[in-house]
C-alpha cells in the first residue's frame, strides 16, 4: 500500500537525533506491548508480515503523530479485534467479555521463551527456477498494490543489477493477507543514486532493497 | 493489588491514557488465557539483558583477530556466527558487509524497523523514526553529518535497504594502533553505531 510508512525519499523530517545512552525502553509499558506482539505471533494469532501490515494500515495522521511502541499497540489491538481473538467490547471495559479463541500454538508461557530468541525461517522450498541471476539488469516493476508490500515507492520503475541471489523465501505481500506462504525468489538488487535521485544525486550512492522476484522484470 | 501498586497508589492520576490502554489488553490477553503475565516479564527481561550490540562486538572482533572466520563471515555470516557458541542464534538470514576505504556500508529499513536483534539488540528511536528512514536512502552523507561523520568525497557509499528477512551487520574497519590487541580488548572499540554504519569504531586511547 502506498502509506505514510513507505518513507525513503522523502523530505522535511529534519535531522536524525540521537539519544545518549538511550534506554532498551523508555516506559515499561513499551516493554509491555513488545512482549505482547512476541507473545501473540508465537502463539499462532498472526505473522509477522500481517504485523506489519496492521501498521502500516494506521491513518496516516495517527501513524506520523504516534511513538514506535504506540503503532505497535494500535496495530496489535486492530489485528486481535479483526481476528477474533479479542472484541471490542473487551477492549471497552477493560476485561475479557467474550469467549476466547483457541489460539493455533496453545497458550504462551515461559516455557515458550526459547523460541521467539531465535529468528524464525523464511526460506522455502522453490517450485520454479530462479528468473535471474547475479549481474542481470533488472527493473522494479511500477505496481501499487492496495495491500502490504515490500517494494518501496522510491525504486519503482527504476533499473539496477541483481547482485545476489538469496534464496526462496515466504511472500509477505500474500502472507500479510493471509494468502498463504507463496514462495518467491528473493535478490538483492543495486540501483545507482542517480538512476533513483536524478543527475543531482550524490554520485558516489549506490543503494540495495531484498526485492522477490514478483517486483522485477528484466531490463 | 500488587506490592507495586501500593508504591505507587498516586500512579492512576498519572498514568498515560497510553499506559492504562496497554495495560487493559494484558489483562484481556491474561484473562483470556492466551499469556502468561511471567512470560512477558521473561521477555522483556531477555529483550533488556541478553541481546545488546555486546554480540555483534564479539563477532567484529573475531573477524578483525581471524582471516578465516572474515572469510567465513562475508561468505555465509550465519554459519560463521554459528560457530561462536556463546553468540545467540541469529536465524538463517544475517549478512555481514565490510567496510573498506574505497566503500563505506549503512543500514536502514525505510519501510519499519528492521534491524539485527541478535547482534545488535533492539533498535534506538532514531532508526525507528522518519528523520533516518526518510533521509538514509536519498542523503546518506547528510544523515552521517547529523551523526558527525565525514568520509572521503570519492568513498562509494552503499545502503541497504532492508526491505526483506536479511538483516545485515556492518563490519567496520578495524582502527590503527590495535596491533596485538586481543579480540576482548578490540570488542571494547566497536561501537552500536559502527555496526549499522552511522559511526566508526572508537580510537584507541580517546575515552
């Protein structure tokens, strides 16, 4: 979707600051909301692409305006009240109201934490032959899905070179809406700064995206 | 209520809409039977103690101290980190890029916040906000001056983009004067930021 999240390129946003010395997390409840999207994605409610959609879904206003932790809750109350795993009466009273929904992986407890400190596996199985290999040129698709994708506005329609290849891995524009894993061939492609920014381009930029093979077509 | 609660009895005037909102969905997750308030205790904790940039220090020191394990680093950065059992388990997707003089390496999710947890921890709030995700793709140089870094006018600046599962590590160069230095007293140089690639290792000597 072409949200207010898809950000590289744009201007006004001023300077990057920095905190000294920054905190793992500045409020407890910020480690709250993180143990709670970890915990619900590793019980089965959701994946991380459909996370990341709920996110990225948030009105553009709310989205600028909101701390990271605060997308993170909004999302994942969104997320838990569209899959039914809590209600919106719930979240109005404060309390559980309704029946809960068993949940694909069981409850989480701290029998659990072992696993969500491992990252988990993308890689799949491939069914076809890989299109292109490293040193093909290639060019980002110009498609705007309405939905969650991972090709960022800013390489659309611009050419650059495969420079690796890495491998089959799960398609988050079909897992985000919970169309299946559809595996794709995933490449790192480098675009020149000024294919991308135009002939005042800092010369010396060169910049890569992970790009599956559904965003490209050869050039 | 809690023993907590008790220090705290003024807290309900004070709390953020932010915080009582947080705090109801725990209580319907909770009551729901979907988690155990301990296990998120259990994560934040392991969140704040055992992933922290100390991990991928640890591997930017062995490759500066190990030609081979540079190698197996640039080759297959998983498998390499693999090999150092007291590092936590990074998945299957890291990649590591090394900084040369002719090629400085940054990286940015422009889309979220992707970032290497098991190397370098959660990200700060400034990789997560619009200033660095906006900028770092169309004017990397000038978010390195926000950072107070210049590089060389001809150094190739690349930046990645982590638009997928790959997370990557930056592998700076290793600073001069650290001949003979060993790789705990080389892991103290190498700072969070020189792994993402907004700064440099520290200078030997400079507090």
């Amino acid at each position: 979707m072409n949200g207010v999240h898809d950000m590289g390129g744009m201007d006004g946003f001023g300077k990057v600051e920095a905190e000294p010395n920054e905190p793992v997390f500045h409020q407890d409840w910020e480690g709250r909301v993180m143990a709670m999207v970890r915990a619900m994605g590793a019980a089965g409610a959701f994946n991380i692409d459909t996370s990341r959609y709920y996110r990225e879904s948030l009105a553009p206003h709310i989205y600028l305006a909101c701390t990271y932790y605060q997308k993170w809750f909004l999302g994942l109350q969104d997320m838990l009240i569209d899959k039914g795993f809590i209600s919106a009466a719930d979240v109005a009273a404060g309390h559980s109201e309704s029946p809960a929904k068993p949940l694909k992986r069981g409850k989480f407890t701290l029998n659990d934490l072992e696993r969500i400190m491992v990252r988990g596996k993308f890689g799949r199985e491939p069914s076809a032959p890989a299109r292109f290999k490293p040193g093909d040129r290639v060019r980002a698709r110009n498609m705007h899905p309405a939905t969650h994708t991972r090709l960022p506005r800013y390489v659309r329609g611009h050419a650059g070179v495969v420079e690796r290849n890495l491998g089959c891995s799960i398609f988050p524009d079909s897992a985000a809406v919970e169309a299946g894993e559809n595996p794709q061939w995933l490449y790192t492609v480098v675009f020149d700064g000024v294919e991308l920014w135009g002939a005042d381009s800092d010369p010396t930029v060169k910049v890569s995206i992970d790009a599956f093979e559904p965003y490209l077509e050869a050039a | 209520m809690t023993e907590h609660h008790h220090q705290h009895h003024h807290d309900h005037s004070e709390l953020s809409e932010t915080e009582l909102r947080v705090r109801a969905l725990e209580t319907i997750l909770t009551e729901k039977g979907y988690v155990e308030p301990a296990a998120l205790d259990a994560i934040i904790q392991a969140y704040e103690t055992r992933i922290g940039p100390h991990n991928g220090a640890r591997v930017v020191a062995k490759a500066w101290s190990d030609p081979a394990f540079k190698r197996l680093l640039l080759e297959d950065a998983t498998k390499a980190v693999g090999t150092l059992g007291h590092v936590s388990r990074v998945g299957d997707h890291l990649v590591a890029v090394e900084n040369t003089p002719q090629r400085h390496n940054m990286v940015v999710c422009t889309l979220c916040s992707c970032y290497p947890w098991e190397m370098l921890g959660l990200p700060p709030v400034w990789y997560k906000a619009a200033p660095y995700r906006s900028r770092a793709v169309k004017d990397p140089r000038g978010v390195l001056a926000d950072f107070g870094i210049t590089l060389p006018k001809e150094t190739e600046i690349r930046v990645w983009d982590s638009t997928a599962e790959t997370r990557f590590l930056v592998l700076p160069m290793r600073p001069a004067g650290t001949d003979g230095w060993s790789e705990q007293q080389l892991a103290e140089l190498v700072t969070r930021d020189s792994m993402i690639g907004t700064g440099f290792p520290k200078t030997p000597g400079v507090p």
